[in-house]
C-alpha cells in the first residue's frame, strides 16, 4: 500500500475520532427516546441550541465544563417540552419535534450573534499518541474527553436496557403501552423523562460542535447531525452500542473529503463531504424496503404504523 493511501487511511481514522462525537450522543439520546416508544426529530434544534449555550456560558463563567453541562442543561428543557407536549391527547411527536427543531434553531441564531467573534474556552484533548513516531497517526490519536465518556454512557445504556429494572420499565413502555399500564407503569411519565434525557445528550453533543470540533460558535455549525441521530438509531437497531459503531461509521465517511484533499486531490474531492448525507438516505431506503422491515424497533414508535 502506498504512502499515500496509508495517509488517506489514517486521515479518515482521526476525523472518525473527531467527527464521530456529536454522532454518539445524539444518537444516543434519540436511542432512548426511541426506545420509549416516542419520535424526537427536533434534536437538531437541541444539538445546536445546545451548541450556542455551552459557547455562552463556557465564554461568561471561564471552564467549559460549565459549559458542557448548561448545554445538557437546555437539552433537557427542549426534550422535556417536547415530551410534555406529545402526551397531550391528539399530538403527533414527528410534528411536535419539527416545531422544537425551529424553534431550537430560531433561539440559536437570535441569542448567538453576540458570541460570534468571542472566543471561549475549549475542552481538553487526551493525546493517546504518544508512542507513535508518524505524525499524522499522533494527530489521530489526539482525542476530545467527550469521546470515552460517551462510550462508557453507551456500554451502560446497553447493560441498563438489558439487566436494569429502568430499562425494563423503558422497553415495556415502547414496545407495549397497554402492557406498560397493566403493570402500572406511568406510560407519559417514563416517555417524559426518557425524551428529556434524550434531550440532555443532544445538548451535550452540541456543546462538542462549539467547545471542540470545531470550536467555534456559527449559525452552521451542525450540518444536519441532529437530523440524521434517526438514520443512525435505525442502522444501530436500536442498540446502544450499535449507536458507538454507528457514530463511528458516520464520522469515517464525513472525513473522506478532508483526508483526500490533505494528499492533495483537489478535484471533486467535495463530492465525498456528501458521504453521511448518502449514507442516511441509503439507510432509510434500505430499511423501508418491505423485506427489511424495521426489525428491533419498538412496537409503540411511529416509524413502526
């Protein structure tokens, strides 16, 4: 293998390390609310409404941890509010969550202006790469500390959905509500919580756009990774874990542009900055064929009637 590909190879490994964040815990967060049988579409107004807080109050109070969790803190609010709303009698989640999506978006935009120019602090890195004499491999395995710890969240939502009693009560109320009533579970309750939830690792996923990767507050910031947490739910088959690889595989194929052009292919290396976007749309058409129906999914999602 040349030189060349294996500097490809590698570019595409360290954007996977960065990119692939914001992919975790959104979808992460939306695999939870999923999971309780409800539809969040309005976590791309959360990731960056989430995104502009964490940049104003890490900027204001001096630590971006702060910052990380006043972004979680407004997730919250936003999965709340939207879980609130959808137990109402007669309230459709998909358009619910595309209202919270505008409204997340709106609020960004007017509150963010004035931390446009300013510049706030960041979250540290863990340089993993030490050992490594090549250069570019050392760059790869300079890592952001949200990335571990949304793999430990993820290990634990899988062990938790599977041993623990909360997620025996999260996956009764998804698959099942009339089951869910008939053990005396509080069907809206779990909903409400599991869509705020939801709605705090969205708000932590943005707070990595801005405090991060790329470390900037801008109107465009997000690119569509709110959007698409539900094309990664479904590739992960509802699977906490699977949401790891999944955020994996999305932010490999959102590096391919970046790694080709650093090897100097500067024609129609564009083309791959696509990548996610056709890989989202490749997903929903697989899934929807009527052989691959969603299998895994709960039986109480909309996506599912």
């Amino acid at each position: 293998m040349s030189d060349a590909w294996i500097t490809v190879l590698v570019a595409i490994f360290g954007g996977a390390m960065r990119v692939s964040t914001p992919f975790l815990f959104v979808s992460l967060g939306e695999c939870i609310t999923e999971k309780s049988g409800r539809v969040n579409l309005g976590l791309e107004g959360t990731l960056v409404f989430g995104a502009m807080v964490g940049y104003a109050v890490s900027y204001h109070s001096g630590s971006p941890w702060w910052g990380v969790l006043a972004a979680g803190g407004a997730g919250v609010l936003f999965g709340a509010l939207h879980g609130w709303i959808c137990s109402l009698p007669r309230v459709n989640d998909i358009a619910i969550g595309i209202a919270l999506m505008i409204l997340g978006l709106g609020l960004a935009f007017f509150f963010g202006k004035a931390y446009v120019q300013p510049t706030a602090p960041r979250l540290p890195t863990l340089d993993l790469g030490g050992f490594a004499a090549d250069p570019a491999l050392r760059a790869a395995l300079q890592i952001n500390v949200l990335l571990p710890i949304g793999a430990l969240i993820a290990l634990l939502l899988f062990l938790g959905m599977r041993h623990a009693r909360w997620g025996l009560v999260l996956r009764t109320v998804g698959d099942s509500s009339d089951a869910a009533r008939a053990l005396g579970f509080n069907v809206n309750r779990v909903r409400v919580l599991a869509t705020a939830v939801g709605g705090f690792l969205a708000g932590v996923g943005g707070a990595y756009l801005s405090l991060y990767y790329p470390g900037s507050w801008n109107e465009a910031l997000s690119s569509g990774q709110g959007v698409m947490a539900v094309a990664l739910v479904i590739f992960a088959r509802w699977n906490p874990i699977g949401c790891f690889i999944a955020a994996l595989v999305f932010g490999g194929a959102g590096s391919i542009g970046p790694a080709l052009q650093a090897v100097g292919v500067q024609s129609g290396y564009h083309l791959f900055n696509a990548a996610p976007y056709v890989l989202t749309l490749a997903i929903m058409l697989w899934t929807s064929s009527s052989k691959r129906a969603l299998a895994g999914a709960p039986g109480e999602l909309s996506l599912t009637r």
